[in-house]
C-alpha cells in the first residue's frame, strides 16, 4: 500500500466504534480522528472523570461508557448497554506493571490486556451481527515477538513473575484471539494491529511505575526514537476503516522493523502463526472468563 494517511479513512457518518483505552494516546486519537470523520465514537474509559475530560477534546458525536477491562463484571455491564456496533477498537492495555491481580484474580497483563478485551468482544458479538462488514480491531505490540504462552500457568501463580515475560505473553495473546476470531466468525472481520514504537503515556508510565535506574532511562531513551501519537494510531485506524484491509492479517508501521512508518502488513513470529496455540488460547480463555461465544 502507498502511504496511507488520515485523509484516506473514509467517511464514517453512521457507523458506532467502541474504542477502549480512548481517554489518552492512541485511543483518544483513534476516537479524535473517528469522530470527525463521522461515526458516532463510544469511548471505553475505566475512569468516567477522566473519559469525560478526554471526551471534550473530540469534535463530533462521542459519548463515554464506563469499562474496567480488569474486571469482568464492568465488561459485562459495558457491553449491555451496547445495541449495535460496526467496529470494536481493542486498544486499551497496561504494560510492565508488577505483579498484581485483577478483580477475577487473572494476572494483571494477561487479564487486563487479552482476557478482558476477548470477553468484551464475545459479549458485543450479537451487536457486531447487526451490522453489516462490522470489524474487530485487536491492537497488539513488537513486543509480542518476545511473548510465549504458558498454558499451564497463564496467570504467573507458580513461576516467578517477569514483567515483560507477561507483557509480551498478552500481546502474543492479542495476535492468537485475533486470528482465530477470523477463523470462527464468518460474519465479523477480525483484524490485528500494532503501533511500533509510539510515544505515549504508557511507556511514560512503565518508567515512573519502577525505581529502576535503568528502566527510567530506557522509558526516556526509547522516546527519542519514537513516532508521534498521530503516526502510531495510523494502523488501528487502517485497520478499522480502510476498504483494502483484510481479515486474519496484521499491520503495523512499515518502517525498519516496524518501529515507525505508514501502515503496512506486519511482521508475525512463528508463535503468532501457530493455529493449534490460537485454538488452545480460545479454549483456555473460555475457561477462565466463563463466557462462552455466540458463534455458528
């Protein structure tokens, strides 16, 4: 593809897009750019204050819906409350925060950033069908090349906790879900996504969340080589709008190693590739949520 901007999205005047995370960085301007672009944004924030005030920042029809991916039960009233969807924006996600539990008692990565987003997207499957060519946009990160899934201990409760062990493991997690969606939904198109290395509050966190010397360095050198926000959210909104994106692939920047660029087909490890850990991942995550997906 040629370099794909803003200015390619179609018009979205009548479409509903639930974006999650869109209180700060990619999400908000994935919401941002939507909006103006016509469709109707729903904007998935775990702190209401903080949605509405994001929410100020976007010109055109948005609304704020409450959503803590790190409880089920908030998962479940959010996606009540939604009728009909044309494209889910799985964004949100927290990295390399040390160990902790969520609600459901899920480790926190895996259960805030696969385990939440996958029992939402089967929860707005019905609100997905009622509209045609509807679109599931799962974001997931390089740092999936590093990522391995530990289907018998998936939460971090026997092995010692890393945290980017757990944090590559939920964006290899992303990859798997998104794929075998593709494979399982014939009515719904699912699709995979990743910013490079973009410049947002979510490295900004990782450093401050350590007192590690090193880690604060590394938060602060790694923005040196970073893309703007504007450039990072470009494969999400490729992803979610462009005619020419397909079901069951994977964009990203398309720059070297895809830490920067326009969007272009990404790069998969050999792991996010594996169909039999994509159908395993399914089944394990059906087990722990206890959502069983409406699918033919």
């Amino acid at each position: 593809m040629s370099r794909w901007t803003e200015a390619d999205i179609p018009d979205q005047t009548g479409r509903t897009v639930l974006v999650t995370g869109a209180n700060s960085g990619l999400g908000l301007r994935t919401a941002q750019v939507l909006a103006a672009k016509g469709a109707h944004v729903l904007m998935g924030c775990r702190s209401v204050q903080r949605g509405e005030a994001a929410r100020r920042t976007v010109r055109g029809s948005a609304e704020v819906l409450e959503l803590d991916l790190a409880d089920l039960g908030s998962v479940r009233a959010a996606a009540e409350k939604v009728e009909a969807l044309d494209v889910l924006v799985n964004n949100a996600g927290i990295m390399a925060v040390p160990n902790g539990r969520t609600a459901d008692g899920f480790e926190r990565q895996f259960g805030t950033n696969h385990l939440g987003h996958a029992a939402l997207t089967w929860l707005l499957l019905p609100a997905l069908r009622q509209r045609p060519g509807a679109r599931v946009v799962t974001v997931s990160s390089l740092m999936h090349r590093a990522g391995r899934i530990d289907f018998e201990d998936p939460n971090w409760e026997r092995r010692p906790y890393s945290l980017q062990g757990s944090y590559g493991q939920s964006k290899l997690a992303n990859i798997l879900f998104a794929r075998e969606l593709e494979r399982r939904s014939p009515d719904v198109t699912s699709i995979a996504a990743h910013p490079g290395m973009t410049a947002t509050e979510l490295t900004n966190n990782m450093a401050d969340a350590h007192r590690s010397a090193v880690m604060k360095i590394g938060g602060r050198i790694s923005h040196l080589f970073s893309q703007s926000v504007e450039m990072g959210a470009l494969p999400q909104l490729y992803a979610a709008t462009s005619p020419d994106a397909r079901g069951g692939q994977y964009y990203g920047p398309d720059g070297f190693n895809g830490l920067r660029g326009h969007p272009g087909v990404a790069r998969m490890t050999a792991a996010a590739r594996d169909d039999l850990a994509a159908n395993r991942l399914w089944e394990l995550t059906v087990k722990l949520t206890g959502i069983t997906p409406d699918l033919p």
